[in-house]
C-alpha cells in the first residue's frame, strides 16, 4: 500500500428499519397495475410454442425424411412422439387459458 492512498472498505449493511422491511414492500402485483397489456403478451408467447410444433409436426417429419405425410401418418409411425407433442401443446393451451382468465378476473375486481 501506498503512501497517502486510503484501504477501501467494503460499506456496512444497513439494517431494514420500518417502511424497508421485506414485508412492508408492496407486492409485484400492484407494482404492476399500470403495466401494459404488451407485457402480459409477450410473457404468453413462449406457450406457443408447442402448440406450434404440434400443428407443424407432419411437416417436419417430412422434411427430416424428405416425404410429404400427414399427422395420422406421423402418429402411426412415431406414436410416442405425437403424444409427447399433443400432451405439450394441451398443457400450453391449458397454462395460456388459466392466465388469461385470472387476468380477467384480476382485472374484474379492480
């Protein structure tokens, strides 16, 4: 160490006192109450996903396989396969379904 230059330290915690205590913090929801609907939108996108890949399953094998099929023909071929996707897409269509109603309700009781 140098003469003149002064140890860092690093800053003392500071205790939570009154309006600073985890619990007094407001909750997310009402931090949120004047987001925009855009938000909710996009927290809702990545559930398309699956039900995309469902839709789009017949295609994909076909172009793996370099064939043209259907989905009764993929699901005849690869029957775990088209379960997992539909068991995927109907828990995505559920979650999505939920959401919106609770943001309906939420949004209801206001």
């Amino acid at each position: 160490m140098c003469v003149g230059q002064h140890e860092r330290r690093a800053p003392a915690l500071r205790e939570p006192r009154g309006r600073d205590t985890p619990r007094s913090r407001p909750h997310r929801a009402a931090q949120a109450r004047g987001a925009s609907w855009w938000r909710g939108t996009l927290r809702l996108l990545p559930y398309g996903f699956p039900i995309l890949y469902l839709l789009q399953l017949a295609m994909l094998l076909g172009l793996l396989m370099n064939r043209s099929g259907t989905l009764e023909q993929a699901a005849y071929a690869w029957p775990a396969l088209a379960v997992c996707a539909t068991v995927g897409a109907v828990a995505a269509t559920a979650v999505v379904v939920a959401r919106l109603l609770a943001l309906g309700t939420y949004r209801w009781r206001r």
